[in-house]
C-alpha cells in the first residue's frame, strides 16, 4: 500500500496537526502520521490535563480560603478519581476536536509508527502491513518525551516522570520534584493545593524569567507549605519501604529529603526513536535536528519544528513553525513573526513574558527604560484578594519602542498578548497608551506601567489602614 502527497508530516502534536491543517487549506494534499492520539503530549500529557488539574485543585483551596469573602465552606474535600475523571473528559473533547478538524480540511490520517526512509518516503508501521507514503516535503513533528537525569536511582518505580504522575489513580501524600521550571512549579502548585507535601530541589525557580519574577515565586510557594532548595544538586536516589529518599548537595553539605515518590522534572528531550530509518538521519546536534531559517534540515525537502529542533519548547511556538513552514511550501509569504515567543506558568498568580527583560537589553548593549506597577493597587486585585504581583514594561530610551514585558499576576497569561502585538509591530509605548482600557479589569495595570514609563501613574494607590 501506498500514496503520494505534497506534504506528509509526521507527528499530530500542536506543531504537526496544525501544519497539516494549514497545508490542506492552502491547497495542498496533505497526510499525517501518528502513532498515538491526536494532539500530542500537549493535549493528552502535558500543557491541557496540567492546567485542567490546576484549575481543579485550585478550587479545592479557594474553597477553603472562602471565608476572607465572607463565604463559609464545611467539610470540603475532594475526589482524587473525579478530578483524574474531569481532565480525561477535558482532553478527550480537544482531541475529538482537531481529529474532526484534520478530517474537516481533509488531511489523510494514518495510525502507526512513522518513519522517514530514502527519496523523502515514510514507512508505516502496522500490525498486518507496512504503508509507505511518499512526499514531496516532509515535515518531522514527532514532539519531545520527558528527560531523565543520569544519576543512581533514577530507575526506580517510584521516581516518576510528568507522564506517570498524570496515570496515578490516587494523589501522593508527598513528592519531592526534581528542577525549577515550568513543569516542576505547576505540578507543585496543583499537589500542594491537594494538600501534598511538596520539596523543590533545583538550582533555581523559572530560570527563564526575570529575576524578580522567580523571588516572588519562590517567596509565594513557600507561604504555601511548599519546601524550596534553591541551590541543590541532586546526586541520587535511594528507595526502601515503599519511599524514596533523594540526596543533594547544598552550600557544599551533604543533604536528603524523604518522600513517597520522586517527580524528576529537569525538562524534555527530543522524540527521535524510530523517527529515521537507515541511512537516512539528517544533520544533528545534541539529538535536535539542525534547520536552517526556512526549517529545512540538511536532507532537501525536509523540514523539522517544535521540540525536535533548538529553541523554546512551548506548544504555541511548534504550531507557529509548523504555520509558517506550510505557507511556505505553498508559495506565500509567513504570516506570523516567530521571533517573540511568549512564555507562560500558569501557578497561582500566573507568569507570563514577552520580548526582552532590563537584564537581557543591558547585556545587549541597549539603553532601556523601565515601568512598573504592582498590581496590589489594581481594584481587581484587592477585589479578588489576589497575592502581590507586577507588571513591568520595558521600553527602548531613545525610541520608546516596547521591547519586553515580564506580569506576574491573575490572567497574566491571557493579557500577554497584548505586549506580543506590540513588540512584532514595533509599537511605542504612546502608541499602546491610545487604546483606552476596561474599569475595573486586571488589564489596567497594564495602563499603570505604561504611564509609569510616561512619566508616573496616574490613578489613585490605596493606602494601607494603620
């Protein structure tokens, strides 16, 4: 069995299902290969089922800090099974979505293993049969998978990745999580909402971010009940009697910290097993394919994107490059700057950014100016009893253009972009100030920074009662 196409890409992850949507509406015969579900790790075992648990077990603790509303909450539990239940549900109808949309735009799919062979063919695996297609570009999106340290222990049952941790049918009573990123802090916040107890050990928290950023955190998780170790090394892990004991190294003392299981969480690493066949393996560096700006590897015709290459790993970027590699091989000029990739936590407040940090323009060699507003003078803020947060714009001096902005506050994510649009279209921060914003919205602290770049705020800050 076999078929011919414009464009075969391999992997229905955010960055694979969304060029070969984009590929078929430009005309051109598209197919898709994928060995699991539709949506990748990100709808069935990262970015969806984590928010949808975050979301759950934040209720949990919004209920019971309902009282500083006036609201009283008896007896108020949860059902580890229920909220399991509700994020399968959650991923099930997101997946049930993009199958119906590659069918909608009629993408061929098939299910197996894909494999790229010579003369730009790939190999299905099946049961009965192998299906080889053939392409006139292919696309490689086969994804990351979790990645694990290579220290003792680190075989054990009971040291977990994100994907195990997602399986498990009862929450852990404790967990001590490996690393300081994105996936370490959500998955701290969503068990220590449930009542875990948590311990970080890494070097330091959302190293990406801007410093100030990551001291908030750090300071917010802690009045949580979570335990921090920002300066740790993690030199193994011991089991016995069904717990794990993870020993570090900190300010050169030999430590360790018990726990019922371990979350290693240090980041991914690209997905290649089985992606090349032999005699076919384009050039490669540290397990990422090698691109050039077009995304096409060393081997002609094809391309590679999202987490298989270098660069920021985040789902909206992979389905960015895969938009713009199909609107390039189908003759039209790319739609989207992939330049500014925002990047988003989504703990409790959320953190997001955008573009440069004061930090990254200095080291640049450019002369920016700064505005802050913290968000505990926003009447949304006080509303919702939100804990500290900022939001802070950073601005070409001589230009005023906005080159960066870093938010840490409720809906920092859905307000980030607004500083996306501004940095791809080179606005100044007059140009933003033209927009009139919402009362009472989080969305006006935005306003606040920017006036405070302008020249100072401009609205009322409530004063603390003595």
């Amino acid at each position: 069995m076999s078929g011919k196409y414009d464009v075969v890409v391999i992997g229905a992850g955010p960055g694979g299902y969304v060029a070969a949507i984009k590929a078929a509406k430009l005309g051109l015969k598209t197919a898709i290969i994928e060995e699991r579900r539709a949506g990748g790790t990100c709808l069935n075992r990262g970015c969806i089922p984590a928010k949808a648990m975050i979301h759950a077990s934040s209720l949990y603790r919004e209920m019971q800090e309902a009282e500083r509303f006036g609201i009283s909450a008896s007896d108020v539990t949860y059902d580890y099974g229920k909220i399991i239940a509700y994020k399968e549900e959650t991923t099930d109808k997101l997946v049930q979505g993009v199958e119906q949309l590659l069918k909608a735009n009629g993408v061929d799919v098939y299910d197996g293993k894909g494999t790229l062979l010579e003369e730009k063919k790939v190999r299905i695996r099946k049961e009965q049969e192998d299906v080889v297609l053939e392409g006139e570009n292919i696309i490689l999106a086969s994804g990351s998978k979790p990645l694990i340290l290579p220290i003792p222990g680190m075989d054990s049952e009971r040291v977990l990745t994100s994907d195990a941790l997602f399986a498990m049918k009862e929450a852990p009573k404790s967990l001590i999580i490996i690393g300081g990123g994105v996936i370490s802090v959500e998955f701290a916040t969503v068990y220590a909402n449930l009542g875990c107890k948590i311990t970080i050990l890494e070097a330091k928290l959302v190293p990406n971010m801007d410093k100030e950023i990551s001291q908030n955190l750090k300071m917010i998780l802690k009045k949580r009940g979570i335990d921090i170790h920002t300066s740790a090394a993690v030199q193994g892990v011991t089991t016995e009697d069904g717990t794990c004991t993870c020993h570090y190294i900190e300010k050169d003392q030999e430590q360790e910290v018990t726990a019922d299981y371990v979350l290693c969480a240090v980041g991914r690493c690209p997905n290649t097993d089985g992606l090349f066949g032999e005699n076919v393996k384009p050039d490669m560096e540290r397990g990422r394919v090698l691109v050039n700006a077009n995304f096409e590897s060393s081997i002609p015709g094809v391309y590679a994107i999202g987490d298989l290459i270098f660069g920021v790993q985040l789902a909206h970027a992979a389905s960015a490059q895969g938009i713009v590699v199909a609107e390039k091989l189908a003759g039209k000029e790319p739609s989207i700057d992939l330049s500014i990739v925002p990047g988003c936590v989504y703990t409790d407040p959320e953190i997001a950014s955008a573009g440069m940090t004061e930090d990254q323009a200095k080291e640049n060699g450019i002369a920016v100016k700064c505005g802050k507003f913290i968000m505990s003078a926003n009447g949304k803020s006080i509303i919702t009893q939100e804990e500290r947060g900022f939001i802070k714009v950073v601005a070409d001096e001589a230009t005023g253009k906005v080159l960066g902005a870093q938010m840490m506050c409720a809906r920092a994510t859905d307000m980030i972009g607004e500083f996306v649009t501004a940095i791809t279209n080179g606005l100044t921060v007059e140009q933003m100030l033209k927009g009139m914003r919402s009362h009472p919205t989080y969305n006006e602290g935005i306003g606040e920074a920017l006036e405070e770049l302008e020249g100072g705020a401009v609205h009322v800050v409530p004063r603390k009662k003595k």
